[in-house]
C-alpha cells in the first residue's frame, strides 16, 4: 500500500508545481505577447498575429521620455542598494558582535521590525513635507530617501544573521594579529559575508527598481520619475497605450529576473538562515 501510494503521489506533486509555474509565468508571457501586437491585433484579441517591434521603437524613440525614466531608476536604485550596503553592513556587525545589552539589542531589532512591517503609505505625507523643506521634491535623491525605509531594515536584519554566523575565533585571530576592530570588520568580517551582501544588495536593487508609491509621490516630471511612475502614465485620459505598457513592463522586469536568477541561492540563504539554529 505504502508503495502504490507513493507511485501516484509523486505525479501529482509535479503536476501542482506545473501549474503553479504556469499560473505564475502567464502573466509575463501574456506582457510580452502583448509587447508585440499591433493596436488592431490588441483590439481583436487575437491569439495568432505578426509581430512588430512598433511598441518597442515608440518607447525609446527620440521624443519618448522613458529613456530618462530607465536612467532615474538606475540612479535610484543603484544608490539605494549603496546606503543601503554602507549603513546596514556596520549597523548588522554592530548587532552581531559589539557588547549591547539584550533588551537594547531586542529593543534596536523590534524597531527595524516594525518599520518594515508598517505599510509605506503610513510614510508618504512624513516624506512629502522633509522633501519639500530641503528642497529636494522632484529629484532622485528623495525618492531615494523614501526607498531607504524599505531596504534598510531588511538589509540590517539579514546582514547581522550573516555575521552571527562567522566563528568569532577567525576574528579573535586577526585582532591577535594585529588587526584594529575596523580592519576585522573590512578584511575579514565583510569578505565572509559576502552571500550575505550579495542577496542583500539584489533584494534591496529590486524592491527599489520596482517601486512605486513613493516614487510617484515624491516626483512630478520625467526629470525624477522612475520606470513605474512612467508605466502607469501611458493609462492617459482618452487613450490606453497597451502596446508601450507592455513594452515598458517586460523592460522593468528584465534586471530583476536577471539579478534573482543569478543571486537566488543567496538569497534563499539570506531569507533562511538560522531559522533552524537552536
């Protein structure tokens, strides 16, 4: 019985992990299918067309402003991933291995906690008024500074897992050597780290590269817009551009698949780690 029970359990496993994987890549495949209709074959819906690179020459034609929005979201994303990097590696290391006590430890922890379970939103009118006063409303720097509130808790509590998982003798060993606690933490405790970092800059890359609320709060023109801002700007008043949203969705998402691809298993292993440690 045990047996004839395993011969059938383990096709239907793999037909539910099959549909799972259907059911979630539909959606990209449909954008991309979408990305390459024409607007006549987009109105009849059709399922058999010819397709045209019309959409995607729009989008970055010479009077398109996505090419200054792809550029805002590099800049912003690419700078967050760095504050994030520099602020939240010695943040976790401090958290790790200096002496604080264990309810200020707790205390610092339950903080970055509950700032990234708060919704954003609770931080839109707060970061609206800070940007307008130092003047810096419309610019990739604000929304950089919106986008720090979502990436540096998680950066803090992944990194300093990392770091508690570094035998302390390697490090008691450098500082025998000679080592300051500076140069333990650059020459030894960040290159150990490195999976850690690694998962920490593409989690951190990607949620700001996809952002979207603090984005189109914080700015008003393409000067400053980020890729979504521009997305949801082709739903205009008497016309839908289908075809370029399409277009400009599968662009948006191209770095993120690439990134979580190649950083996968770090980040699995950033997101898992110790969860088992007694």
């Amino acid at each position: 019985m045990a047996g004839a029970h395993r011969l059938w359990q383990r096709p239907l496993l793999h037909l539910v992990i099959w549909a799972a994987l259907l059911f979630t890549a539909f959606p990209l495949v449909y954008t991309v299918l979408t990305s390459l209709k024409t607007f006549l074959a987009l109105v009849q819906g059709t399922l058999l067309f010819t397709p045209t690179g019309a959409n995607w020459q729009q989008l970055f034609a010479p009077t398109s402003d996505f090419p200054q929005l792809a550029v805002n979201s590099v800049v912003v994303a690419a700078g967050t991933t760095a504050i994030c990097l520099a602020v939240g590696a010695p943040a976790a290391y401090s958290l790790s291995r200096l002496r604080w006590g264990q309810g200020a430890r707790a205390a610092m922890l339950g903080a970055f906690l509950l700032v990234q379970m708060l919704p954003p939103v609770m931080f839109i009118g707060p970061f609206y008024v800070v940007a307008r006063t130092l003047q810096i409303y419309n610019t990739p720097a604000a929304v950089i500074m919106g986008h720090l509130v979502l990436g540096l808790p998680l950066t803090v509590w992944m990194l300093q897992t990392f770091f508690s998982e570094i035998p302390r003798e390697v490090e008691e060993s450098a500082a025998i050597d000679g080592c300051s606690s500076l140069q333990v933490f650059l020459r030894v405790a960040l290159p150990m780290a490195l999976p850690g970092l690694a998962a920490a800059a593409v989690l951190c890359f990607t949620f700001s590269w996809i952002e979207f609320l603090f984005a189109v709060t914080l700015t008003s023109t393409p000067a400053a817009e980020t890729i979504p801002v521009g997305i949801a700007g082709f739903v205009q008043e008497n016309n839908i551009r289908y075809g370029e949203m399409a277009a400009g969705a599968v662009f948006a998402a191209v770095p993120a698949i690439v990134f979580v691809t190649f950083a996968q298993r770090y980040i699995v292993k950033g997101l898992t780690l110790g969860a088992v440690k007694g």
